[in-house]
C-alpha cells in the first residue's frame, strides 16, 4: 500500500491508496502550533496509527511513505527551506521522519503533489505536462512531467508564487506589499485567497472572506465585482507569464479560490490577451481529487 501524508497550516492529512489509486482510509488531525517537534510528533503519529489501522484489515506491509510539504529540502544542506510553516525551515525533517519511521520516506513540495495526483489520475490524467496551482491561504504550484513531479536542481521548480506580477499598472506597482518571503510583489501577495481578501478591504475599507465577496458580488455588488475583475485580470497575466515558459497540456487549480466557477468562464480569454501566441486553448480544470488531491499526490511519489 501507499501512505500519503500532507502537512498543512491547519491540518495533517494522512491517505492510503493501493496500485489502482483505490482509497483504503483518511484521517486528519489538526496541525501542532508552535514547535518542530509536536509538528514531527503529529506526522509520525498519523502514519502510525494509518499502519495500525491497515494491519487490523490485513495489510501488513511494509508500506511506502510519502509526504508533501509546504516547502522543499535543500539539496546542499538536507533542511527543510522556503516553507510558510515557518517552525520546519532548517531542520533536518526528512531524515527525523526517516529516523522515526524506520524507512526510506519521499517527501516533496505540497503543490509538486497536487501536480502529481492530478497528472496520474485527476482533471489531468494521462497528459505529459502539467502545471497546478494552489490558489488558497497561500498560493503555491508544482508541475508534473510525464506524471512525475519536477523539482529541478535547486528544488525550487514550480515556484510561482514568489515570482512578480507580469504587467503591472503603475498603481500595482504603488501598492505592491512585502511577501513573508521579505520580496516586494509576490504573486502571493495578489493571487491568493489572502491577497484577495486585501485587496477588497485596501479599496473598500470592508473587510470580508473570500467566499462573502463572491457572494457579494453575485448579489450586485459592484465593489466586490470590481475586486473580482482585479483579481482575474491578475491571475490571467500570472498564468499567461507561465504558459510563455512552460507552455503546459492543462493547468489544474485547487485551493479556495479554485471553486469559485466564474474564474473557469473568465480566465481563457484573460490568458489569452497576455500569452506569447495567435491563440490560447489550454484547458483549465479544478482539481478532480478537491482539497485532498495534494496528500495523493504524495503516496504517488513512489509510482504507479
């Protein structure tokens, strides 16, 4: 069987599928606050108790394990870096977890997860280049090739989110605020639920979620729909500066903003104002698998 497990801001996912990506079980468990070590306990006691549970049905092992985070491990020192769980950054987390659970554990970049699960049997299954973004508290992304996720040398392929918005007006630029990353502009900062949500109170004086301005606006409200225009107009130039890089067979969206439909009927013709070609028919799906595609991606780490 393959074991999955997903750290998140708020919770730990664990998920167990078998070689037809048949799910077996899930549990999650909020995320422990605060200290590496409760973060390492929680990860460890979840697969544990994943294992327990597969013993009692028959399933022995042993088992692969794989995990996705929100960040990357350095290939020159082996710590945990660039991760927004800000408590794993510079520790040593793939060889505690190796340590602990006794096994050799494949640990990738949540997005580079999403890539995978949706590239092996999601919104994009079969194609050869994929590129998915999570579009939530946060906004990360990851790309899949040939259903394998590509990291590249410095374990920072995929990473969107900490480049630039492409094209920015003048009053953009004015107003661009400092990512956690400490760089001025971030996509992060603009195309996330997050950046969403300051956009509308930093015009509007509101201050409201996500998912209240998109009622907002459904409703008639024309200073929600105009901070749903902004946004678009964002997220069409950011996809556009990528597909002029990577040009991907389907783009995958998760996170929050992802269910938002009207970003479907929106986005192609947005993209394809900005994008280096005479047309843009890539399709943009949400992801098949929802909020849990990630923690499926990462038991596919080790293959189908």
């Amino acid at each position: 069987m393959r074991i999955g497990v997903d750290l998140g801001g708020t919770k730990i996912e664990v998920v167990v599928i078998d070689d037809a990506g048949t799910e077996l079980l899930r549990h999650r468990i909020p995320t422990p606050r605060g200290t590496y070590e409760g973060i390492l306990d929680g990860l460890c006691g979840i697969v544990r108790e994943a294992e327990s549970r597969l013993a009692s049905l028959g399933h022995a092992g042993p088992h692969t394990v794989g995990a996705g985070i929100p960040g990357a491990i350095s290939p020159r020192t082996g710590l945990a870096m660039n991760a927004n769980s800000t408590e794993i950054n510079g520790r040593p987390l793939k060889q505690d977890l190796e340590t602990a659970l006794q096994r050799e554990i494949r640990l990738a970049n949540d997005a580079n997860c999403l890539a995978v699960s949706e590239a092996v049997d999601g919104a994009a299954a079969g194609a050869k280049v994929v590129f998915a973004a999570i579009l939530g508290t946060g906004c990360g992304a990851g790309v899949a090739l040939d259903g394998a996720a590509w990291e590249g040398p410095h374990r920072i392929g995929g990473e969107w989110g900490h480049n630039p918005l492409p094209w920015p007006s003048p009053e953009e630029l004015a107003m661009a605020e400092t990512c956690w990353c400490g760089k001025p502009g971030c996509l992060e900062t603009w195309i996330s639920g997050t950046g969403f949500q300051n956009d509308f109170h930093r015009l509007t004086g509101r201050s409201l979620k996500g998912r209240e301005i998109i009622a907002a606006m459904e409703a008639g409200d024309t200073e929600a729909a105009a901070s749903f225009d902004r946004y678009v107009s964002r997220l069409g130039r950011a996809l556009a500066a990528m597909a002029n890089i990577l040009d991907p067979e389907v783009i995958v969206l998760g996170g929050g903003m992802s269910r938002i439909p009207q970003i479907y009927e929106r986005l192609p013709a947005e993209i394809g104002r900005w994008v280096f070609s005479d047309h843009f028919r890539t399709p943009i799906r949400p992801a098949l698998h929802g909020d849990s595609s990630g923690v499926r991606g990462a038991a596919w780490l080790w293959g189908r």
